[in-house]
C-alpha cells in the first residue's frame, strides 16, 4: 500500500449556543446542547512525514501536545510528523478552536498511517475532544447545526441527536474582542463546580426550544423564527451560568454588544459558548455586510475583528498528498 507523503486539513468554526443542562446527578445525560460549524476563521493544518516529530506554525505547543496524544493513541506510524498550522482562530474565544485542532492532528495521523477515521467517536478519542459537549466533535465529521442529546457516563463522547443543514445564504456576524478571553482548562472546570444544576423545566424547555423551533426553523429556512428563537434559547441557555457569570453574558462588555445588536434590529444574536465572541445570524451576505459597517462606527465593537461566516455544512476535508513516482 502507497502511503501518503503529507496531509492537508481544512476544519471549520464552532458556534456554541448553550447547554441542556450540567451537574444533575439524576440525570443519566449531562450536557448536550445545540451549535453549527461556520466556515471562518478555519483551522488549516499540513502534515508532513519527517525524521522527528516537528511543530511549527500557529498554536504550534498544543498541536505538539495533540501530536503526542495521537501518536500514544494510533501507535509509532503516527510520531515521526512535521506538523504547521497556517491559520486558525485564537484560542479560547468560543469557536471551538481545541476540538478542530486536536480532530485535525488525529485525521491527519490517522491518514498517514494508511487509515481513514471513520467516526466523530475515534477522533475525538485520539484526541481527548469532547468530555463535556458534543457539538464541535461531531460538527468535525459532518459540519451542520447540531443537537446533541447528551452525555452518558458510559459512553466517550455526547450522542447527536439531529443534524442539519443550514440554508447557504445565511451569515453569522462574528465579533470578536482583541483581547478578551473566555473560561478555560482549570478555570471552566472550577466554574462548572461551583454552578448548580438547571432546573428540569428550564431543561425541558431549551430542549423544546432546539428540537421544535430551531431545527424545523432551519429545515424549512425559516430565517425569522430560527432567528428570535435563537436569542430565546442562548439567554435561557446563558442564566443557567449566572452564578459564574452574573448574568446570562459573561460580563459587561458582552452583554453591551449583544444590546447593541439588539437595538440595530438585530433578531438572532448571542454569546458563543464562554464568550468573548458574540454572534449575530443575518439572512443573506449584504445584509452581513451593512451589520459590519455599522459595527466599525460603533465604540463598543470598532476596535474587534468583525467577519461574516457562511454555515459549514460538509465538516472539515481532509487531504492526502502523494509523491509523484
């Protein structure tokens, strides 16, 4: 068998909208949740047969660490790899950056070593993705917006419960402060342990939310409906993390943006999963275009990188290269 010399990995964005639920002993699921892929900012990832294990690039120490992971994982066919990321959002910023990384460098080990991954499952195994919520790790495999159904105890990774595509005209308006950083590592941790469950009937009700209104919303590209319920279900989502948060935005500044959106007219707008990035879904790419116009004149968001992202709805490709004989 011909194995291949290098390969590229384009991964998409994630877009968090909220959890079901957390920390509810009583519960044979935790988490789940609703978020789509977005097609920017990507990972863009190559790897390369080296005579050691190499990483350059952007986030080049954690793709290192993912390396390693992959590599204990997969076995000696996927250590000997120069690996350089090209371009990728920053890290802890609410679009999901660990779980595309870490999915990317074990495709691409994986295809090195001759194989093909054939689930959100294995990938997310080889690289320690997706204890807690699902929706990054299966948007990986098939890009969409996604429900996940939860997390049981017994099993790697949070079932996905529906999956589809979003209308290709539609836009997500990201804001993105230049310096700000959502909770992370130890900190997202410790925030989860101080938080008291959701009540069931917030539960069942964001749980109605995604599968009643959203999701059929986005079938029939309902742009109206998807779009007030959207800002429904992530400040319902949002108060469940007010012990942390102090409100349904992770602070002041967030919550001015999401204000600010609201009062240029702006229906579907959020916070992404910790934040800082702040979302806003518009039906087409002009309408897009005038919101971030807009933005640029506007104190709170002049000084963020703003972009319009289209929705992913085929998850991410991965590349193999072949010496020419």
């Amino acid at each position: 068998m011909t194995l291949p010399t290098a390969v590229n990995v384009c991964a998409p964005s994630r877009l968090h909208f909220g959890l079901f639920s957390f920390n509810d002993p009583s519960s044979p699921l935790q988490y789940g949740g609703v978020g789509v892929m977005i097609n920017a900012p990507g990972v863009r990832l190559r790897a390369e047969r080296s005579d050691q294990p190499k990483a350059a690039g952007l986030h080049a120490d954690r793709v290192a660490s993912f390396a390693r992971r992959a590599a204990e994982q997969i076995g000696p066919a996927a250590g000997a790899i120069e690996w350089r990321v090209n371009a990728a959002p920053r890290q802890h910023v609410g679009l999901g950056l660990g779980t595309q990384l870490g999915m990317s460098v074990a495709a691409a080990a994986i295809a090195l070593a001759g194989g093909e991954a054939h689930s959100a499952a294995e990938l997310a195994q080889a690289s320690g993705r997706g204890l807690r919520s699902a929706i990054g790790a299966h948007g990986f495999m098939s890009g969409g917006m996604l429900i996940d159904g939860g997390h049981p105890s017994t099993e790697p990774l949070g079932r996905l419960e529906h999956r589809v595509d979003l209308p290709a005209a539609w836009r997500f308006v990201l804001i993105i402060p230049p310096v700000e950083e959502g909770l992370a590592n130890t900190a997202e941790q410790d925030a989860f342990a101080r938080m008291p469950p959701p009540p069931d009937e917030v539960t069942r009700r964001l749980h109605s939310l995604a599968t009643d209104e959203l999701l059929p919303a986005a079938r029939g590209a309902n742009f109206a409906h998807f779009a007030d319920t959207l800002y429904e279900y992530g400040r319902s989502a949002g108060e469940c993390f007010a012990a942390v948060q102090g409100g349904p935005f992770a602070g002041p500044a967030i919550a001015e943006r999401v204000a600010l959106l609201r009062s240029l007219g702006v229906a579907g707008c959020g916070q992404s999963s910790w934040g800082p990035t702040v979302f806003a879904v518009t039906p087409d790419e002009a309408s897009a275009g005038s919101l971030i116009d807009q933005l640029r004149d506007a104190p709170s968001t002049s000084d963020c990188d703003l972009l319009a992202a289209a929705p992913c709805n085929t998850g991410a490709t991965v590349t193999p290269l072949y010496s020419s004989p």
